[in-house]
DNA sequence: GTCTATATTTGGATAGAC
DNA sequence: GTCTATCCAAATATAGAC
C-alpha cells in the first residue's frame, strides 16, 4: 500500500496477488483495494466493469509478460538453454513454490465466470512453447506435444501440492526433474 | 432436491459436490442448499458452524471414503493390481477428469479458513499408500516416495489442466501413463 | 429436523465532491 | 484520478413456529 505513484502495470501486479492469494471469489474489493492501495472507486475508474473486468485484465498482464519470455527464449538457440530460460522464469514467477498459479486459481470461477477462453489460450500457449523446446532437441512431434502437456501438468500439480503441503520442495524438486528429463531422447516401451 | 430421506452421508455427499464445484468461497449456502435439498436453517441444525464446519465434515467425510478405498487396497498383494486399484478408484472419485478436486480447491482458502492439517493429512495419506505399492514393487524407499510424490503431483496437475482446456483427455492420458511407468524398476541417471 | 421469516454483515457498485 | 459517502444485493447466521 505505500508507493505512491502506482503506474497500470503495479497496479495489475498488485490485483494479480490478490487473485493469486484468495481466488475470484475469495478476493473482495475490499482486500483488493488495500493490496493496491487505492479506494474502490478508482479501481472502478480504471476497470468499469469491475471485479470480472480485473480478473481479464491480469489474465492479458500476465500474457503479455509470459509473450515477452517466449521471445527471449525463442532468440535462444540451444534447445536445453531454452528450456532453462523458460523453467527460471516459471521458478521465479511463482516464487520457488511458495505462489499459487493465477490459472489455477480463475480456473476455480470457470464456470461462474467467462474465463474459458483466456485460460485456454494460456496454457495452449505455454504448450506449444515447449512443444517446439521438445521438437528442438530431436523428439518427434507427437512425442514432443505429449511431453508438453505433462511438463504443464506436473508444474500445475506441484503448485497444488506444495501450497497444500506447505513444502515448497514439491515445486523445487519437479523443476529439477523437468529440467534433467523433458528433452531425453525417447526410449519408447 | 427428490430424496426425501437424506441420510448423513447424503448430504455429506451433496455439499462435497457443491465445494468441488465452486470451492469454498465460490459456495453459498444458498446453492448449498439447494443442491442438498435442505433449508438453510436444516443445515445449521447440522453443522452449527455453518459453512466451515460443513467443510471440515466434507474433509473427514472424504477421508473416511480414501480409508475404505485403502483397506481394499492393502488386501490386495499384487503390487500393479494394488496400483490399478487405487487408480481406479481416482479415475472414479473425479469422473474421468469432469470433476475437480475437493482439496485442490479447498486449498485456494487455506490462509483464511483453517484446512491446512486436514489437507496435508489426506495428501500424507495418499503419498504414503502409494509409497507403498512402489516399494512392493521392489522399489528402494526413497525411490518409492519420489515416485509416490510425483503421481500425486500429476494427478492434481491433469485435474486443473483438464478443466482449463476443457478436455478430460489430459486426466485420461496421465492416468494411463501412471499405470504403466509408476512402477517400473529404477534406471538411474 | 425442517421450515419461514428476519436480523446482521459483507460485497459489489455508483454519485458526486475535490 | 482519487476520495468519502452511500446504495443495493447477496451472503452468513439466528429466531422461533411447526
């Protein structure tokens, strides 16, 4: 609540916690103006549509902060380098573990809520970036799309289960696992 | 709203649904109730705490029904038979990956309302029942945790990736490639 | 044990001054 | 752009009849 100067993109950051921390519905105006530090009629003024509104809004934030992480990776040309840029930025943006995942947590509200679309594009997009990652170091594509969908899998279900378990060693453990596997050559079965 | 004799476990049954589906906050006791067929009023006169207390029920409620899926379990003495068992009763509990988890979405509410050691106690649960099963197998034991650790992971991850991309497809295929690699011998790295 | 009715609080949203 | 004050609806919870 201290900075005064709060440019829109601190402003999403700090709604971004908000539903991060409590859910959709778990978030109130209330908790979410003092998070951010500005009275509920200026969060209106900056999001007419309100709560709904907000939740959009993070959702195309942390797009776009994930878009800018897909270029740097791409500018990479060594498959597994590009797997490591990707892991240390979703290391980081969940903080080792110890955040819950955004998508997750809207996903609670999908039903309520029209945040089907959004939240798919997300993930799909996540999929394909490590999708073309796999196909980098010599999987093939079917291959490569399946190992994509259970790296997403296992990352979202080490944010579960380490918030549930209160040992962010869940998320630091899958990570590492990620990191030494996802790119192994096939061994077929 | 038809049964007009809703025993405990019933309602018990009833108000899980309404959790799974919406979590905790997203629940209100008016949707509660109406989904248990009770008055709001019937459900206090159950659960004086009101909608926490009803939580915690559906908790132990929940637990009660893993432990019975357990005992079966542990008669069994094939290892892969034990795994499919088990698996079995997963792929049941969440219909395929149409349903979400009780204590993923629990979790979301788990620093305002006081879940934390029953959830972390039916993940321990979990986690060790299927430590078990890996070292029957012929596993080491630290080899049977990691294992036991990472299913779980995957199985809470497919359940929020299935019901982001709208695709149960994602639980199917993670269930599948549990049953078949979970308790293959160890190949070092 | 269940209901109807009601109290109380909280949450989402708006009006209008500065 | 931000605030205070306020409105309205919804949510939690209780009282008391049956």
């Amino acid at each position: 609540m201290p900075a005064p100067l709060a440019t829109r993109t601190e402003v999403l950051d700090r709604i971004m916690e908000s539903f991060r921390k409590d859910g959709y519905d778990g978030a109130s105006l209330e908790t979410i103006s003092k998070r951010v530090g500005l009275g509920k009629s200026s969060l209106y003024h900056h999001f007419p549509g309100g709560k709904e509104e907000m939740a959009h809004a993070v959702l195309a934030h942390l797009n776009e902060g994930l878009r800018e992480t897909f270029d740097v990776v791409k500018a990479e040309p060594h498959p597994k380098k590009k797997l490591d840029l990707i892991l240390d930025a979703i290391d980081a943006l969940y903080e080792g573990g110890k955040k819950a995942c955004l998508l997750a947590r809207l996903g609670a509200s999908v039903d309520r809520i029209r945040f089907g679309a959004p939240l798919k594009a997300t993930f799909s997009g996540l999929m394909s970036v490590l999708a073309d990652i796999c196909r980098a170091a010599g999987l093939t594509a079917p291959i490569a799309r399946h190992r994509a969908e259970q790296a997403i899998v296992r990352i979202e279900g080490a944010l579960v289960v380490s918030a549930a378990m209160g040992d962010p060693g869940v998320f630091a453990r899958t990570l590492a696992e990620l990191r030494t596997t996802l790119l192994l050559p096939d061994r077929g079965r």
